[in-house]
C-alpha cells in the first residue's frame, strides 16, 4: 500500500512520507481505528472495507 500511495497520490516529496520501506517516525497509523503496530505494520494484508488514517504526531507549539 504505501509504494502505492507514493507512485500514485503523492504530489510532494516522499521522503516526507516514507522512510525506506515504512512510514517516518512521526506518523501514526491506524488500520480500523487500531495502531498498525498491532496489527504486523507491513506484514499486514488489507482487506476490503479496511479504514487506513494517517496522523502526524509532530506539531509547533
């Protein structure tokens, strides 16, 4: 999935996104409201019907 996201939705620059095979230390990622750690991160075959939601934990203040 994300080699997918970045060949075709990513308009910017990937390295934002990803890191080698995964996503940066950063970015959250919940599949079906459970963190993807749980859930074998890349091992992870999605399903249809599976909700993927991205949430960057760095912010100013």
């Amino acid at each position: 999935m994300l080699r997918w996201l970045r060949d075709n939705l990513l308009t910017g620059d990937p390295n934002l996104f990803l890191q080698e095979n995964t996503v940066r230390p950063g970015i959250l990622v919940m599949i079906n409201d459970t963190d993807w750690d749980l859930m074998g991160e890349t091992d992870y075959i999605l399903q249809p019907g599976d909700h993927i939601l991205f949430i960057s934990t760095l912010h100013g203040g």
